[in-house]
C-alpha cells in the first residue's frame, strides 16, 4: 500500500518513507507508510479549507488513475473530497468523485455501489433532487445500471451468478398503479426482458419491505431508484463499514462512505474504519 499527497499534510508524528515508484513501497518500508510525493501548493490546517489547494487534489486524484490504468496499482481507495471547494478554487466540473472518475478512465457509464458486510445497495440515480428523480429514471438507465452492477459483482466480487433485486419508485412498488404507473408500464417488463437475458434479477419489490434481515439474505445486491432509497438503510444497518465503490470502471475503485468532516478534523476523535474497510475491500476485490 502507499499513499499519494504532500507529506506536510499528514500528522506530524507518522513514520513515512519517500519513494519514487509504487514497485519500491513494500521492500523499502515494512514499517513506514510509503509516500508517493505529490507537493501542494500550500500546507494544510485541519479543518480549514485553503482554495489554493484545490487543484492538487484533482491532480493527484488523475495521478492514482494513471497508475491504476498502467498497471502499476491494483487498485485506488480515494479519500473524501469537498466539491465546493474544489469548484471554486480549481473550476471543479463534476459532482463528485464518481463522474471524474468516468470522465478519466473514458468509462461509458459508472455506478455508485455503496457495500458493507450486511448489506450491496446501488442508487440508479444519485445527486439530484428527490422531484426530478422520475424524469431522470429511464429505462436506459436502469437497464445500464443492472448490467454493470451484475458484471462488477462478478468480476470484482467473484460472486459467480450474482442475485439482486429492483426496488420500486413509487411507495408499494406502485400496488397496481394506484400509486403510481412506472412500475407497471416500464419497470417490471424491463427487470422481465433483462432477467431473460441470463442475469439473476427480480423486482421491483416494495422498497419498505427490501431491508430486513429475511429479505437481505435473499439477494446479494439491491438495485434503487434513488439517493436516500439506497443510503438510508445501509447506514442505518452498518454505519461505520460503509464502503463507497464505484462499478463500470476500468479500474477498481474505493472510498470511505463519508464526507470530509471539517468539524472534526485535527481533533484526533474521527472514526477510521469506513476507510480501513475501504482499503481492505480494495484488496480482496484486487485479488478477485
């Protein structure tokens, strides 16, 4: 494992080690974090935001890339970043991680997996607001976002024949078009078609009665229509081992499923595990 960024900004008292490339991480530092040295333009104050380093996260971001995609890294576990930082210092151009990602590995189409030990959710939509979610969802879409899900989950999980589950938009996945008519006229004929292509998939389901314990057990990932359908029950159920990954790339990719925490930052109290799962999933999906 080695780590890209600015060695000034890390805690003063962390035992690190300088290289040139990744192949000389493990053999030179068995007890020292390998730093790959990117230098920012200013030092850092915890929980203070500087502009002026706005562009050497980009940067740096583009630079794990590139390793992943030359085959020098197995994989890249990004750490969280501020958008509104980055677009007004830097004229960020995209919503998050997710789609810079697409942009830089020239990926058709990327989706947001958000994975933990109790529980696989995919929000077909992501960072829009809630009235503009049935406009967004369209069957191409849906259809591109159960294709890759099912493809990652066998590649990059080794799940052989993944099982997953479509949940409704509407509330009682519609019941019968009396709350609503896409999953009657679009949604299920659609999970019908793509089931009959060879992928494990059933639905949509009513999406308050997907999570408990009996209903998990029954599938492997569950496929949402939207934001808090998909975030709500997976950190209700495993806050702290959320694991953010991103599906459809090139490369393997993983984060924290948390944001940066401004708050709290230098205070020594921030809980690391969301990122150690991060890490350690990067791994075991490497050797998959």
């Amino acid at each position: 494992m080695l780590w890209i960024g600015d060695p000034r900004h890390l805690p003063a008292d962390t035992p690190t080690v300088e290289i040139t490339s990744p192949d000389h991480a493990a053999p030179a530092c068995p007890d020292a974090l390998p730093v790959l040295r990117h230098d920012f333009a200013a030092p850092v104050e915890p929980g203070r935001p500087n502009l002026d380093n706005a562009q050497g996260v980009i940067d740096v971001i583009a630079r794990a890339v590139d390793l992943a995609q030359s085959g020098a890294v197995s994989a890249i576990c990004t750490a969280p970043i501020h958008k509104k930082v980055l677009m007004d210092g830097a004229g960020f151009a995209y919503p998050g991680h997710t789609e810079y990602l697409e942009a830089l590995t020239r990926a058709p189409r990327a989706v947001m997996m958000l994975a933990s030990e109790a529980l696989r959710v995919v929000p077909t939509t992501i960072h829009i607001a809630l009235e503009d979610v049935p406009r967004a969802l369209t069957p191409d879409l849906l259809r591109h976002t159960i294709e890759i899900t099912a493809h990652g989950l066998r590649t990059q999980f080794g799940i052989k024949t993944p099982r997953l589950v479509v949940a409704g938009l509407n509330p009682h996945a519609g019941e019968g078009g009396a709350m609503g008519r896409q999953e009657l006229d679009w949604i299920a004929p659609l999970v019908a078609e793509i089931a009959g292509t060879g992928i494990n998939v059933t639905g949509p389901w009513p999406g308050d009665t997907l999570f408990h314990a009996a209903a998990r057990a029954r599938y492997d990932a569950a496929i949402c229509m939207y934001h808090d359908q998909a975030l709500i029950p997976i950190k209700t159920l495993d806050f702290d081992r959320g694991v953010n990954v991103t599906l459809g790339l090139p490369i393997i990719r993983t984060s924290p499923d948390h944001g940066t925490a401004f708050d709290i930052a230098g205070k020594g109290i921030a809980n690391p595990t969301s990122m150690i799962e991060a890490i350690r999933l990067a791994a075991r999906m490497a050797a998959s």
